[in-house]
C-alpha cells in the first residue's frame, strides 16, 4: 500500500530505497493530562520524538463569564473574577474595581491604595510560587514542588488574614476593600514573608543548578522579542526576552509610582530565563509589600460616598438616609455614566486588561477580560515547532497557561 | 436582556467635551490628519482615546499605525465585539492597540450592519489576531475576511448562533452529549462506531 502511494505521487525515486515510509504520528496531549494544568488539548504530529505540526486547542473551561458579568450588577461580578485567575485572585479583584472606578471617576483613599497593593503583590507571589513549583514537579523534581507549596501556604495565610478566605478572595469592592488590615497585620506579614523568602532561597538551591532541570529548561522554548510582542504576549514571557515591559512600571496604577521596584528581564527568551525573571519577581513583590507596610498611612480604606461604596452597619442602622443608600445599592446597584473604558493591570502572567461598556445602568452592558494566558497561550505552537516532544512541558509550564483565564 | 436598551455612546452635555479632547490628543489627530475620510470619528473619555474607522479602510489605518515610527503600535492586546441590539449599526468590533516602544494606547472601533458582518482580518498585520478573531466570530459571528483558520475556538462546532448576543437567552443550554443534546441518538451512536469524533 505504502510502496503503490508512493509511487504515484512521484516522490519514491527521491527517498533512498532502505529509508522507512514517513507517515506523522498524532498524538493527543490532553485534556486531562497530568502536565496540563487546567484542561487544554494539544494536537501533535510527531515525527519520531520531533514535532512537525501541532494545534492547541482551548475552551475546555469555558464557563461564559462575560455573559454572566452582563447580567449582574457592578458589584456582582467580583466573585466571578476571582475565578478567573484562580492563581492570582487578588490581582483580577483590583483590576476589575479599577475599570469600574474609572468609570465612576472615583479615587480610593491613599491606605485602600495601599491594602490593594499589598493583596495584589502576595497573590502574584502565590501566583508565581504555583508556577514555579509546578514546572519544577512536572520535570520530575517532586520535592521542588513541595517547598514551592509550602511557600504559597505561607502566603496564603496572608490573604487568610485579610479576607477570611485562601483562594476565592471577593476581597475587594468598588470604592474600597470589605475592610481594613487587622493591627497585627503588620508583623504576620513580615513573619510570613521572611519564611517565604527561606523557602524560596531552597527551591532554588535545589533547581537552578540541576543538570537535569538545566538541560530540560536552557535554550528551550525560545522566541524572538519581536515575534512575541506581534503575538500580544506580555508579562514574564515577554520581559524574559528583554522587552521591560510592566503595566506596573509603564503605566502605574494605586500606588506604584510611589514604590522603589525593578523590572527584571531575561536575555535569551529561553525557558529558562523565565523561570529566572519569575523567581526575581518574587523578591520585587516582597519588597514592595516591605515598602507598602512602612508607608501605609492611617485613614479610611473606603471612598465616603454612600452610592458607591455602602456605608458602614452602624451608620445604615441608625441614619434614614444610608438605610435608603443601602436599600438602592443593594436592589439597583451604583450606576455609572454612560462610557467606555478599558482599564489594565499587571496580571500575575501578563496585561490583565478589563473593557467595560455602561448604558447607564447597574449592569454593565460589555464587560470583557483580556486576559494574558489567552494571548500567552497562543504562540506555543510556535514554540514547539521542529522540536523535541519533552520540550512541550517546560514550554507550557512557563507560559503557566491558568485555565480559568484564558477560557474565561 | 431583553430590557436593556442600546446605550448612546456620549451623552449630549460631554460630547463636545470629548471631541476637543480628541482633537489635542497626538495619536488621534496623527490619525485625523492622514486618513480625513476614514476616521469616522474620535473622542476621548477617561484618558482613554477611541477612534471609530470605516471597515473598507482598517487595514490600511491599521498598517499606519503600526509602521509610523511616532506611532509604532506594534501589540495588537484585544479583539473583541459590542452587540448594541436595537441600534443601527447593531455591532461594534473592537480593537485594543498598544505600544511597547512609546507606551501609549488606542482602540480602534468599526461599526457593523447585522446583515454584512464583514470586517477584513488583521492577521497580516498582527500574528496574534488569530486567536482573537477566532474568539470573535465565536461570540458574536464576525466574519473576518482572510483570516487563515475562522473556526470557534471555546465552543464546539455543532454550537448553534452565537452567545455573546444580546438576543441569545443566557439560560439557553446546548449539551454536546446527553439529554438535550440537539443531535440525535442514532446519529451519535454512528459517530462512535465510525470513530468520528
């Protein structure tokens, strides 16, 4: 059969005689694969252990999250993003308030800024100690992974003490935060970040010079600044390339011009240096929180405007005009003009931009996500193209592709 | 949905507010002055610069923006869809652009007929427009003309209309498989002997 084809497409008197018949071989990698962290599917075709073609495909955790922020109020719609990013729920809470404060064109008080940037920075620790362990684990290194863990539990007890809650955050609102940093906030927070730090200094002294993770992670994966920047990548893929492009740094938000941070980057756009400029990261966010803990100023965490950010319970339960302020903002929610706005953050993997469109009423008319794992997700593709099977997992552990947020 | 209106897009007292802002804005009036016809009109809301373009002429507004050295909108960062329902036009497609070398932003607005929703594709331009205006014709069934590969990337194939629409009813369920499933039993038991998928 495969002599008969072979002749009638011409192409047998080119391929050496003793050469075996070259047919690709598809695999499918996913949806539910141990290395493939949320549900993704990647279509290869193999040649040997080479891969000559491949097809990502998305949308296995699709759950229609801008039809639902459509039909919920403003306020609503919180709970949803933290399930976006479930990596980093914090970082997607603030991002979505500050898309609808400008809207409002409305400024928190300077400790709300503060507190935000606090819960932002740890959840982009957690975020990148899930990364890193992760990746670490899914090239063999079990024991990696168990220190990068309990380096996030530490800082999970963080978001703990601030919102009650690990991972489903719902901690900030429109206006404000639920409420204020505890007293003892300050010290939990240097105790947790000092065991972090031990933890992190270990997973590193455990990988960075591991032949085997080395050889998995150097010069695999790479691409070129200018093709990834044409792809929308941003975040640590694209700073690994040496493009220093942070929303932070860029075009900051809350209080970030005020804070003393680098923007570290990569040389070669290579696996490994975004393992690198992730575990960099981590010492900026501790040292931001550092910074944001000393210069916190005393004051109110909430906007004091009674249709935008509910009033406290003592004032509805004993004022007729918050109980009515309350009453509205509950059933009609806070209405902002008529406009558009696109609002973006730094996500925990790239520019995590929220597009919203009001008509005036408590719902938003549009309200849509951009999310970095989408656009990071893309060129894997590329990545892989002409290499070797086994790269396909650092690859996909350093875009940290996080379900949630591309398939929204 | 069905009672939501279709917003206007600036309300009378702030329009010329706007349009002056627009016109003081360096990327808006570098676009203003090269494409005059084109540029059906900007404005500026929160800092934020719009620019709403004929359909016919977006590449070529786009080709400018991305290779004018004081522009150089290299980042193509979203594609996306409004279905105003009830207005005419009824859909907007929406573009984010960003650059990386002078860190400035723009989105870019074409208005659309419901029943010529075409809009060319920006994939020659920006490698990252695929999976972008995949998603779109996925939500809101844009056709993007000459894009390389338009087939829905969070649904599956057999998905009827488009979800993003106002008109879709949000509690409106298409199970693939199972009870419900708009395919018949007959046929999906073929399709599993036939190893399709």
């Amino acid at each position: 059969m495969a002599d008969d084809d072979r002749a009638q497409d011409g192409r047998a008197e080119l391929e050496d005689a003793l050469e075996l018949p070259f047919e690709p071989m598809e695999l499918q990698m996913g949806p539910s694969h141990p290395a493939m962290h949320g549900t993704v599917k990647i279509v290869l075709k193999l040649d040997g252990e080479t891969i000559v073609g491949s097809d990502v495909e998305v949308g296995y955790l699709h759950r229609g999250f801008e039809k639902e922020a459509e039909s919920s109020l403003y306020y609503q719609v919180f709970p949803y993003t933290d399930r976006l990013n479930y990596s980093s729920p914090m970082i997607n809470n603030v991002g979505y308030a500050l898309a609808v404060e400008k809207l409002f064109d409305i400024s928190v008080p300077e400790r709300g800024n503060y507190v935000r940037v606090i819960a932002s920075e740890v959840s982009r620790m957690t975020d990148h100690f899930t990364c890193l362990g992760a990746a670490a684990m899914e090239l063999g290194a079990m024991t990696a992974f168990l220190y990068a863990v309990e380096a996030r539990d530490q800082l999970w007890d963080l978001l703990d003490a601030m919102c009650g809650a690990r991972v489903t955050c719902n901690y900030v609102r429109i206006g404000g935060v639920s409420h204020d940093l505890g007293p003892d906030f300050p010290a939990l927070a240097r105790e947790k970040l000092a065991k972090a730090a031990g933890l992190h200094k270990d997973l590193e002294d455990l990988l960075l010079a591991n032949p085997v993770f080395r050889e998995r992670m150097v010069g695999t994966g790479v691409l070129g600044p200018d093709e990834l920047i044409a792809y929308g990548v941003t975040g640590p893929l694209l700073r690994a390339a040496g493009v220093p492009y942070d929303v932070r740094a860029a075009q900051p938000y809350l209080v970030y011009d005020r804070l003393d941070f680098d923007v570290p980057i990569g040389e070669h756009g290579d696996n490994f240096d975004r393992f690198i400029v992730r575990c960099e990261e981590l010492r900026q966010s501790a040292r931001m929180i550092e910074q944001c803990l000393a210069g916190m100023p005393e004051g109110p965490v909430d906007v004091d405007d009674a249709k935008i950010r509910w009033p406290g319970k003592n004032r509805v339960f004993n004022r007729m005009e918050e109980l009515i302020a309350q009453f509205k903002l509950v059933t009609e929610g806070m209405k902002p003009p008529i406009g558009e706005v696109y609002q973006a953050v730094e996500g925990g993997n790239g520019e995590l931009g929220f597009y919203l469109v009001s008509d005036g009423s408590g719902k938003p008319y549009k309200c849509r996500c951009r999310s970095p794992s989408f656009s990071n997700t893309q060129p894997l593709s590329r990545m892989i193209q002409g290499k070797m099977l086994a790269d396909v997992v650092p690859t996909f552990d350093m875009i940290n592709m996080i379900g949630g947020e591309c398939d929204r | 949905m069905s009672d939501s209106k279709a917003p206007e897009t600036s309300t009378p007292e702030s329009a010329a507010e706007e349009q002056s802002e627009a016109a003081s804005h360096p990327v808006l009036a570098a676009l203003a002055a090269r494409f005059p016809g084109a540029v059906v009109s900007s404005q500026c809301f929160r800092g934020d610069a719009t620019a709403i373009v004929k359909s016919d002429s977006l590449k070529e507004v786009c080709a400018f923006l991305r290779d004018d050295p004081e522009l150089a909108f290299d980042m193509l960062l979203d594609v996306t869809a409004v279905d105003y329902l009830g207005r005419a036009p009824r859909f907007e497609v929406v573009y984010h652009l960003y650059s990386v070398k002078k860190n400035h932003r723009l989105r870019l607005k074409v208005a659309l007929e419901e029943k010529d929703l075409r809009v060319p594709s920006l994939t020659p331009l920006w490698v990252g427009a695929n999976w972008l205006e995949r998603e779109t014709y996925d939500m809101y069934g844009v056709q993007f003309e000459g894009h390389p590969d338009l087939r829905r990337i969070y649904l599956y194939e057999e998905f009827q209309g488009h979800p993003l629409r106002k008109d879709y009813p949000k509690e409106r369920r298409q199970p693939l498989i199972g009870p419900g499933s708009s395919r018949p039993a007959a046929t999906r038991r073929q399709a599993a002997t036939s190893g399709e998928e």
